[in-house]
C-alpha cells in the first residue's frame, strides 16, 4: 500500500486537489484500459467536487459510475446520495445511461437489494463467488464517528469479509454499503475530508493503536494507493506524508 496523507490550506484548495488526482487516475485508467471504474460517496463533502467533474471535458463513455453506498430510501428522496450526484454531476454531462450504475434500493428487502448490486458488480466486473472486483478509485468520506462508507462503528457490516456488498445499519436505519475487502481490493482509495468536527474522528483513525471497530475507517487498508486529503480545519493535528 502506497499510503499520501495531505492538508490543503481550506476546503476549496481540497476539492481542488482532490479533482486533479481523479483526473490523473481517470487517464491512467483510459490508457491503461479503456475504462475507468469510480465508486462514488455520498454526504454533502464531495458535492463541489462532482460539479466540478461536470465541468471537464471527459470520455464519458469509458467511465463507469458506482456507488460505495446508499441510503435506503427512493433515488428521488432528499438523502439520496444518487440523488446528490446525479444533480451535481452526472445527469449535467452525457454520461451512456448504462454507464451509472446505481445500487437498487427499491425492494423493500435491503438484504436482497445488497444481493442484487454484488451481482451487478460480479458480472461487470467478470469476478466469480469469493473474488472481489478492482474498482480503479474508490471515492470516501468520514463521519465525524469515524465511519465511511455505510461502515458504521460497532456494526455487523464491519466483519463481512465474504460478500461484496452488505446491508449497513445506522441507527437502525439500513443502508447499502460496500464491505470492507471489496474497498480495499480497489487500486486506488481516497477519503476526501473536511470541517473541524472531523478532528477527534481523525486522531483516532490516525492513532497507532485504536479500536477498528469503534473506528471504523481504520479498517480501510487497500492493496493499492491509500489517499487522505484533508483540509486544515480537520487534519490541524496530522501529521503529512512528505
Ligand atoms: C453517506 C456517506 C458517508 C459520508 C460521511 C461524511 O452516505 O453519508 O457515504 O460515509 O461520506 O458520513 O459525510 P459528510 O461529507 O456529509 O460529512
């Protein structure tokens, strides 16, 4: 694991940042590939950075649109983080419909709805039962509670190692969410972080030792490039990578 860990001097300079390490990884994949697979979070941090993917001039057909999780309610409701993306982003650009690739939460079964998007995931991906796909990036935020993803602290979702997707649990309030080890399988994993709220979460997901399952972002350790970005009024007290 190559791991980077930078503080921007404020959340414009992140997103900034943030964008052209994207665009980097987006040509290295098209060159590499052909395509590039991004797996998109939700929460309101990244909405300035997918307008500003709206405004560049990409192969959009070579680009693949997921999810690293959702909130379990209908892709038209105010939470979801479909929702946010496509206003901010992918419904702005001429994206190929069968490009974005939304987890289903329409069933009323969130079991079922997770069972459906690791399918959907193994058959785009061509991995068979107990492989785990390679997203190019996976895009993430942090709660300030730690978690990421739908990851959530002290949750059955943080010990699936077998599935790809699982159902999360917030609260009691059920979630679609990416497992672990098909986060860390991808090539490249960045958590995009901003606010002052942050700090605690951070100092212990940074501490040598910590409870993973009380912190849960301690927990994303990928094969590839690790990358936390993060601005000065949430990682004051980290230390960077030179
Ligand atoms: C979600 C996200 C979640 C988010 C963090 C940070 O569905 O809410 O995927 O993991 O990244 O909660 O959210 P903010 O960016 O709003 O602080």
């Amino acid at each position: 694991m190559k791991k980077s860990v930078e503080v921007l001097a404020d959340k414009e300079k992140l997103i900034e940042r943030s964008l052209n390490i994207i665009l980097a990884q987006i040509k290295t994949a098209i060159a590499q590939r052909d395509q590039f697979t991004l797996a998109l979070s939700g929460g309101s941090t990244p909405k300035p950075l997918y307008e500003k993917l709206a405004a560049q001039e990409l192969p959009w057909e070579k680009i693949h649109i997921f999810w690293g999780d959702e909130r379990y309610v209908a892709p038209d409701h105010a939470e979801s983080n479909q929702l946010m993306a496509r206003q901010a982003w992918l419904d702005q650009v001429p994206f190929p419909a069968e490009n974005i690739h939304p987890m289903p939460t329409a069933g009323n079964d969130p079991a079922a709805d997770a069972q459906q998007y690791e399918a959907e995931l193994q058959q785009f991906f061509q991995v068979k039962p107990g492989e785990f796909p390679q997203f190019d990036v996976v895009l993430l935020g942090m709660g300030d509670d730690a978690h990421t993803a739908s990851l959530f602290p002290n949750t059955a979702a943080l010990t699936e190692r077998d599935h790809l997707v699982t159902v999360g649990d917030k609260s009691g309030e059920p979630r679609i969410t990416l497992t672990v080890p098909t986060i860390n399988h991808a090539r490249c994993v960045m958590f995009v972080v901003a606010g002052e709220n942050k700090r605690p979460a951070l100092a212990q997901v940074f501490a040598d030792t910590a409870d993973d399952r009380m912190y849960p972002s301690r927990l994303i350790q990928p094969q590839g490039e690790l990358y936390w970005l993060l601005d000065q009024a949430a990682g004051a007290e980290i230390a960077t990578t030179s």
